[in-house]
C-alpha cells in the first residue's frame, strides 16, 4: 500500500482531517480525530480484500455482542472508495504500556470459548493459501530449487491430518502480543482480520515458534502458557502447524526480495534453516 495512494482515498472518503499515519503495510492506517480508519489495497484487482474487510466488520460486532475485549467498528461495514476497502474503528486510548504474552493469554481464553457466530461464515485459517502468489513474486530474485523446496514442503503439511486436543472453532489467526492494546481498562484484541474457524491450536503455536525463533524470553513464553492454563508444545500435532507457519513465513519474505536485499538475506537465512532440519536458528521479524 502507498501512503500518498492511500491519502488519496481517504480524501475521497471524507475522512482525511489531520490524518496521521500510524501504520504502512496490508493495509494504510491513519489516526484521525477519535477515529482509526484503514485503507485496503485496490480489490479491483483482489476481490477477497473486500470481503475480508467485510468480514472484519462483522466480526467486531459480533466480539462486541460477545462481551469481548476488542476494537470497535465506528461504521457497521466497510465502504468501497475507489476501489480500496475502508473500515472505520474508534480510536482506542493511548496504551499503559506495550503488550506482552501474558496480556494475550485471557484474550484467547475468552475467544477459545465463544461458540460459532450467527450469520457469519468464518473461514478456515489457510496458512499456506498465499505461499504461491508470494513465490511468484518473488519470481528470479530467488532460487529456483528454494522455490520448490517451499512448495514441496507446502503440499506435504498440507497434507497433514492432524487430531486437535483443543475442541475446534473461533480463533484469532495471527495470535501475538503486537494485535493486542493494553489501555487503561486492560487488555484488547486489534486486528481482527484473521479471524477464523480452526483447530484453536492455530493461536497458540503462534507463540511457541516465537519462542524458538524470534527472541521471545523462555520466562515471558511460560508466563503466558500458565496463564492460558496448556502450552502447545506438549500436542503431537505442534511440529506439523509449526512447520506449515514456518514454510508460510519464509515464502511471505521472498516477495520482497526483488527489490530489498536484506529482505533476501532473511529469506536464505530462513530456507537453510528449514533445510538443515534446524529448530532454532534465529529469524528476524520483517
């Protein structure tokens, strides 16, 4: 998303005030007054986004119909301006202090329990669903035979049959203490776009590969199983959903090695990895 793109569509929604840019990625999002306010990529040419901003509406309102600690939609759907799917959230209070695994743990719980929503179809949590557009991408800058080894790797998790220990059914997607908002009345959920219907195991190997792979403190790691009340790691499925992320991460990176080296360097970084079978070499967030 381009920021002086994304500044257009706002202007074309009314919305663009004083608009800051607190946020640059999937999506462009912009503090405006007492509201939050996202611009989408163009769903001319990728239909799903609509829908999936969409979605993200529907299930902010449905969280909140649930008693959910979570952002709330400002506007009941999204709007479609020139393409680009706009959603608007009040704007939360300024955080107390950053988030930690802990702040997640109760959050999960709530929505671990909530049943299947009402009216709303969740989709299932495709971790691999972007593995080949990514790759495509990513086209020569990478190695042809890095390529195919993801893909192959890709069809044999994909593969998988796995039995959950957890019951299945709502789950976050993208459970990490950067989506949650530790204001003054506690911790919230942010970024609802990845919620899904799922094995809830999803949200929990989230933060043991963190664990294994980013830097997160073994104490802050325990901190938040105990207060979940299961760690992950214990579930003979654990490897299986750890590997398809990992796989998902490193093909997630190459679409930006054409023009970034370093986004290159992280990529063979994380292939080797995975191809000398080892758990625990460091990756570095991009």
């Amino acid at each position: 998303m381009n920021e002086m793109r994304a500044r257009e569509v706002l202007t074309a929604a009314g919305l663009s005030g004083d608009a800051e840019l607190i946020a640059l990625g999937e999506n462009a999002v912009f503090a405006v007054g007492d509201l939050v306010v996202k611009v989408g990529r163009d769903a001319v040419r990728n239909p799903e986004l609509r829908s999936r901003a969409e979605r993200e509406v529907a299930v902010a309102q449905w969280l909140a119909a649930s008693g959910i600690p979570a952002v709330r939609a400002a506007e009941p759907k999204a709007r479609l301006v020139e393409g680009h799917p706009v959603t608007v959230w009040h704007r939360l209070p300024d955080a107390v202090r950053p988030a930690e695994p802990r702040d997640l743990a109760p959050l999960l719980t709530l929505v671990h329990a909530l049943p299947a929503p009402d009216g709303l179809a969740l989709p299932r949590r495709e971790l691999l669903g972007g593995v080949e557009r990514w790759l495509r991408i990513a086209g020569d800058a990478i190695d042809p035979a890095d390529a195919a080894f993801l893909r192959e790797r890709r069809d044999g998790f994909a593969a998988a049959a796995l039995v959950p220990h957890l019951p299945p059914g709502p789950i976050h997607g993208d459970a990490l203490p950067r989506n949650v908002h530790v204001g003054p009345d506690g911790p919230v959920l942010v970024d609802l776009e990845t919620f899904s219907a799922d094995l809830r195991e999803h949200d929990l190997v989230v933060l043991a590969l963190s664990r294994d792979r980013y830097g997160l403190a073994a104490e802050a790691y325990d901190a938040f199983t105990a207060a979940y009340g299961w760690d992950v790691r214990e579930w003979d499925g654990c490897a299986v959903l750890r590997g398809a992320r990992e796989t998902a991460s490193c093909a997630w990176v190459s679409q930006h090695a054409p023009g970034n080296p370093k986004a290159l360097t992280e990529f063979r970084r994380r292939v080797a990895s995975l191809r000398d079978g080892d758990p625990e070499v460091r990756w570095y967030p991009f």
